[in-house]
C-alpha cells in the first residue's frame, strides 16, 4: 500500500522513461560527504544542489559558527546553529537540510535526538534531503551511517577508517584500497558510491565518471 506521507519521493528516470543527470539523485536522498579540509566538500555540495530538477524549495545548513559563516549564501540557506526538532519541517516543500562540520560526537541529548529524528523520519516522510560533511568517519553517529545512501569520499591516510568505511558500502577492504590506488589519486579526487535503488552509477568518480567492474573482477573507468 502506497505511504501518502512518501508521494513526494522521486526516482532515477522521468516520467518519460528517460534518465535523470548523474548529480541529480533522486528526493530524499542522505549523502555522507567525508574528507580532509580544502578537498572539495562544499563544492560537491552546491553541484548536488545546483543539478537538483526540480529544484530545492528550502536549504537548512546547521553550522557551529552559523551566524557569522558565509559559504553558503550563496544557495540561499537559512543558516542555524542546532538541529531543529521535528515539528519545525511542514513536509509541503522540497527542503535540504546541510550537516555542516558539526561536533557530532559531543551532541547533548535532545540535538541527538533531532538528529535521529531527522534521519530516521522527517527524511522520508517530510520531504527532506540530507548531506553531511566532515572530516572523521568514526565521528559519525550510526543513525547517519546506516541512512545515508550516497558516500563521496576523499582518500584517507587513516586505513582502518577506510577499512571500515569499505564495509559498510559493500565493498572489501581489498577493492576499496584498489579503488583509491589507480583512480583516486589526486587530492580532490572523490570515490562516489550510490546505494540508492536502481541506480546507474553505483560506483564513480568525481561524480560523473563511471567505474565498472571487469571480466576479471577488477574496476575500470
């Protein structure tokens, strides 16, 4: 039976059948963004923002200096320093909510209890779209792990945290070490895997390069 709070959700392909641009993930969508500073988190972001058809009708961003940053004026976020609870979202619009280098780890109770609320329903059932960004994996509360469906990545000289990281997406600790070896090589270089169903670019680079499995079990571009 169809979910009358989930009407908004949107998919791969067009109502035509044709499909959708590769940054245009399909409402409501969790993406974890994890990486060094000055690597391109923010950027990837606004291109996230920018490519979304149709386009967000509100963008949150929760920041620890959120009355004085101005990185994100530019998309028109109303910026907040906490997690609002969750009778602030009204679900009528397209909303995205932007988790910007917050301490995650020293969250208070009642902020952890938005956060798990946000995640776990005003995601799904009040038309919300989520992005993290920061730079420690294991400062990632399990709530956002276990949600998020999109994971841009940058290379990590921390292994255990890439080997962790690896098996979450489904990936073995020896592949993912491949995938960084011979493709991400670069400082602002980015492994995207997409675990949103049915779509088709599960695994790529920079976002629109696709990596593809070969005949012999390896990956290629």
């Amino acid at each position: 039976m169809k979910n009358k709070d989930k009407a908004f959700h949107e998919t791969w392909t067009t109502s035509s059948g044709r499909q959708c641009n590769a940054l245009n993930l399909p409402h409501p969508f969790r993406a974890l963004c994890l990486g060094k500073p000055n690597v391109g988190k923010g950027v990837v972001i606004k291109n996230l923002i920018l490519r979304q058809k149709p386009y967000f009708e509100e963008i949150y961003c929760i920041h620890p200096d959120g009355r004085y940053t101005e990185e994100w004026k530019d998309v028109d976020a109303i910026m907040l320093s906490d997690i609002p609870p969750p009778d602030q979202f009204e679900g009528k619009v397209k909303t995205l909510v932007i988790l910007d280098d917050l301490e995650l780890q020293n969250l208070g109770r009642e902020q952890s209890a938005y956060l798990d609320r946000l995640y776990g329903y005003c995601s799904t059932h009040k038309n919300i779209s989520v992005i993290c960004a920061n730079q420690d994996f294991f400062s990632i509360p399990s709530i956002i792990r276990r949600c998020s469906n999109l994971f841009v990545l940058w290379k990590s000289h921390d292994l255990d945290s890439m080997n962790f990281i690896a098996k979450k997406v489904g990936l073995t600790k020896e592949e993912f070490r491949y995938l960084f070896r011979h493709f991400i090589n670069k400082k602002r270089d980015s492994l995207w895997i997409d675990l949103t169903d049915n779509t088709p670019y599960p695994l790529r680079k920079n976002g629109f390069t696709l990596i593809e499995r070969t005949e012999n079990n390896n990956f290629d571009l």
